[in-house]
C-alpha cells in the first residue's frame, strides 16, 4: 500500500467517484464525478479539500460534477480534449503525460475504444491504476467509439502491469459480469468462487473495487481471451447476454 488513501462515493445508480486524498494534508483528487454535491458532501464529512479533478473520458455520468465542484472548490479539471465536449478542462492531457496528486505523480495512459479519447492514470509508486470504463472487474466496457482490436490491446496493456496493482473502475458492474465470464469459462474454479464471493458482497451492500491485476489475469474472460477475434466474439456475446 502506498502514502495516499482511495475512498469510494457511490452515486446514481452504479457509478462510483474515487476520492484520491493525502491523509496527512487532506488533498484529494476526486476522479469521474458525475455529479457535485455528494461528491462535495463526501469530501467535508471526511475533512478533505478537492484540489483536482481528474476524468478518464467525455460521458456526463464521469464528467457530469466537474463544474459544480470548480465552482465549489476553485480546482483544477484535467481529463482528455473528448472531455471538453462536456466541460471546460483546465488541463488536457494524453499519453505520457504526468499528473501529480499531492505529491505523487501518475503516468497517463491512452486507452482508447469505449470512448476515442479514454485515458487512464496509473500512480506507479502507489501501485494503482484509474481505468475510467475501459476494463471492470471481471469485465471490459461497450465498443461506443473504437474497435476490438483496440480494447483488446489495452486488456493485454492493463493485465501486464504486477499482479499487486489495484485497478478502480467506474461501476459497480461486477455481479453481472462475474456471471457472464462464468458463461464463458463454466470450468474455471477462479471464477466460480469469485462469483460465490461477490453474490455474498453484494447481497449485504458492499463495494466488490478495487479489483488487482491478478484477479483479472484469473477471471476476466476478456483479458483471458487468446487472440482479438476471440476477445470480439466475446465482447458482443456480453451485449446481448442476459
């Protein structure tokens, strides 16, 4: 574990804004607020003071928060040029790009195909990564703007990083997609007990993120898939599983 702590604020209906503080200082970078003032809320209750906001790509339900929370707090909006069609950033960045976030710095990913622009920031140090919608627990996001090929490439990108590093997604998808991964590995033991352990989380309310590279190297039908064609056939398997 690192120096900066992660809490979830859970809104709409299965979103979750990811609160990146300095427990000693109390700065924080909330990421993909899709709304204001829970995140506001969230951020009192807990003595933290918003400095940035940092969003992985241009949905309202990622950016939706980002100028209530400006006006509130007088932060800094960073995110991908895509996120301007929704909000005025402060600051646009890409591939390569670093961001600091009390002190410690993240590496920007490009992770283009549920969005053109979708990037994620990897905190290295910290040994976590921000994947906005690109990969869930257990899953991957919709192909709304880019190819197979793409989200296959970031999977591969994603699972190479060490098997410790936490990985925070934007919804709490994980019960459904456990369910269709078993669909596509009946035999695989891994995935039969983590679907066991997320019906137990989830039937009594808790968070099933982060997950860690090493869960999904085990149980995520999309990383798992051997090739792009296999990673396609699975992909439009899960638009219409039910």
């Amino acid at each position: 574990m690192g120096r900066l702590k992660v809490s979830a604020v859970p809104v709409l209906n299965d979103n979750y804004v990811w609160l990146i503080s300095d427990p000693g200082s109390g700065e924080t970078a909330a990421v993909d607020p899709s709304v204001s003032n829970p995140v506001l809320d969230a951020a009192a209750v807990a003595g933290l003071k918003i400095k940035q906001v940092l969003n992985t790509h241009w949905h309202p339900d990622h950016t939706g928060g980002n100028d209530g929370i400006r006006d509130a707090t007088g932060c800094t909006v960073t995110g991908p040029a895509e996120a301007e069609r929704v909000s005025k950033l402060d600051r646009i960045v890409s591939e390569g790009d670093r961001v600091t976030v009390a002190g410690t710095e993240a590496v920007v990913w490009n992770i283009p195909a549920h969005t053109n622009g979708h990037i994620a920031y990897y905190f290295e140090d910290e040994g976590m990564i921000f994947v906005g919608d690109t990969m869930f627990a257990m899953g991957c996001g919709r192909l709304f703007e880019g190819t197979a090929e793409q989200m296959y490439s970031n999977m591969q990108r994603i699972a190479s990083l060490p098997e410790d590093v936490r990985i925070y997604c934007g919804h709490e998808y994980t019960l459904a997609n456990a369910r269709f991964a078993l669909h596509s590995e009946p035999e695989n033991t891994a995935v039969q007990q983590r679907l066991q352990a997320v019906e137990a989380l989830r039937e009594r309310g808790v968070i099933t993120l982060p997950t860690t590279v090493a869960e999904e190297r085990a149980t995520n039908p999309f990383v798992r898939a051997s090739d792009v064609a296999e990673f396609a056939r699975r992909r439009g398997d899960k638009d219409s599983f039910r």
